[in-house]
C-alpha cells in the first residue's frame, strides 16, 4: 500500500484485507499520526516551512538588488551601496559648489582689476549672488540626513579663512580688498564673517524643509544687497530717523527681498521640497520683507550688523507666519 494514495483508495485496501488484527491497525496509526485536514502526511514527507528571510538585508531600503534570488518581497536590499552613493553624490556636489564659489569670486575680482566695475560694486555683487547661488545648488545634493553638513563645508571653509586672514595670521591682500570696504583685514571679523555663519546656520537648521532659511538668506543676500546698491546712488532722500539710510534703499530692499523671496520658494516648490498655498505665501512673504525693511532701516548698524539684524529678523518673523 502506497502512503501516499488517497482516502478513497485507503478504504478499499483496508476492507479488502483478511487481517483485522489490533497490531495492523496501530501500525497504521503510527504511521498516518500527521493527518489534517484530509490531507495525508506521514513522519517521513513533511511540508517545507517557509525560508527565513536573509540576515544581510534591511527594511525601509529601496535600491534594487541585482540577484532576483535574494530579493524577498517584505525586505529592502543592501544598504551599503545606498550609503556609499549619497556619500559620492554630496563630495561630488560639495566639490561643484566649491568651484563655483571660486569661479564667482575669481571672475569679479578680475572685472575690478580691469577697472569693469567699481570694488564697492563688485563687493555687493558677490554678497548678492555667492549667497542665493549656494541656496539653488542645495538640490543637487543627496536626500540623506549627512547632506546639509556636506553642504556647510563650502562656508565653513570660508569662515575659516576670513578668521585667519582677519586676526592676521597670514596676509591675503585681494581677500581683503574684495570683501571690506575699507581694506582692513580686521573688518573679515565683522560682517563678511557674520554673512557666512548666517549661511552655516541656514543650512544647517533650516535645509530643505522649511521655507524659513530660504526667505531668511534671500532678504539678506538680495534685499539687503541690492538695497546698499540702489541707496549708493539714487539715495538723495535719506529716512528722518537715520541718515545713514535712504527711501530709495529701502524701498528696493522690500521689492528685491519679496520678488527674490518668492522666486525662492517657488524655485524649491517646483522641486518638490515645499507644499505653499501660494495666496496665503504671498500676503505672509510681503509681511516679513517689510519687517526685515524696518528692521534694515534702523539706526543700530554700529551696534548690530546687517548680515546679522535682517537675517534674524527675517528668521523671527516667519517663524511666526509660517
């Protein structure tokens, strides 16, 4: 008798049988003690139990996995290749940024020694677009938690310098003319060192995932910057309560500091990084480009900085609005 036949032909073997000794019928019970269901298994034909799940592969991971073999459907692959790349992604992007911050000031530095362009001019300039430039190359670096500090070496790097080249520990004559007004290196200590610490902390505080950081830099960087270009040539009419400032300073910096503001945002939106409902950004944006006006306006320079009042200010006043 076969231990695998059906029920039926099991009852036809067993009627057909002389024998109706107890000995027979508890060989058959040893030997058929795994029946459920209907279904036959003996001790000796049992059903495989499932295969364990590897124990080099790590859930929540998403980059695929070469051999289908070793690809179980509830597990993620590998996650040394997933690492691996968002380290190679951020040096690479780290490494670009980096270029471009040389390029950008190499090549005003060059306008002003061919006399293109006036130094103050081409100090704001820099001021202007190292700052906003920094802030649209964020997307090119990973997804991964290590990215923004990738992204903070660039002006990490740069307050390094400024630090040793303004206590004068070494000498860097077109560093020090490129970025002061009045050529002193001490002057690297005050706003061109406040300027890249306020972009440290931005990056590092605010990233991609809030629009806080991303209107706090472009206030200071455009507003602010083009407020000092427009103020230096059309600022006859000077504000009541400081005379170191102007209307038409003013003015411009509100304009400038909403229209890039909202560029910014609307830059990050498209990518994916903000969901803004654009009626009620743009009343909240126009808000704090004005508070970030007044604030720039006031006559506290020589106690508190630019490159750290509007920034500040900027970074109070949307924190409250968003």
């Amino acid at each position: 008798m076969s231990l695998l036949a059906s029920p039926a032909t099991l009852s036809v073997t067993l009627s057909s049988s002389s024998s109706s000794s107890s000995s027979y019928f508890s060989l058959y019970n040893a030997r058929f003690s795994n029946v459920r269901r209907g279904v036959l298994y003996t001790k000796h034909f049992l059903p495989l139990s499932p295969p364990r799940p590897p124990l080099f592969l790590f859930p929540r991971l998403d980059l695929p996995c070469p051999n289908l073999a070793l690809r179980p459907s509830s597990y993620g692959p590998y996650i040394f290749p997933t690492v691996t790349g968002a380290l190679l992604q951020d040096a690479g992007a780290t490494a670009l940024v980096f270029a471009g911050s040389y390029g950008l000031v190499s090549a005003f530095d060059n306008l002003t020694e061919r006399k293109v362009i006036e130094q103050s001019l081409s100090r704001k300039l820099v001021h202007i677009l190292s700052g906003l430039l920094f802030m649209v190359s964020w997307p090119i670096f990973s997804s991964s938690t290590e990215a923004r500090y990738f992204a903070s070496l660039v002006p990490l790097v740069n307050c390094l310098r400024l630090v040793i080249h303004g206590l004068s520990l070494t000498s860097n004559e077109g560093l020090v003319k490129s970025v002061t007004r009045e050529g002193k290196p001490e002057e690297l200590l005050r706003g061109p060192l406040y300027y890249v610490l306020i972009l440290i902390s931005c990056a590092l505080m605010f990233w991609r995932e809030s629009p806080i950081g991303v209107i706090s830099l472009a206030m200071m960087c455009g507003g602010d910057g083009v407020a000092d270009i427009i103020g230096r040539r059309f600022g006859s009419q000077k504000i009541p309560y400081n005379q170191h400032k102007s209307w038409a300073g003013s003015i411009s910096m509100f304009l400038c500091g909403f229209l890039i503001s909202i560029g910014m945002l609307y830059y990050f939106t498209v990518l994916g990084y903000f969901q803004l409902d654009w009626a009620w950004t743009v009343e909240r944006v126009a808000l704090i480009a004005l508070v970030a006006t007044v604030v720039e306006s006031l006559p506290i320079t020589k106690v508190v900085d630019d490159n750290i009042s509007v920034p500040l200010a900027t970074m109070v006043a949307a924190f409250l609005s968003f």
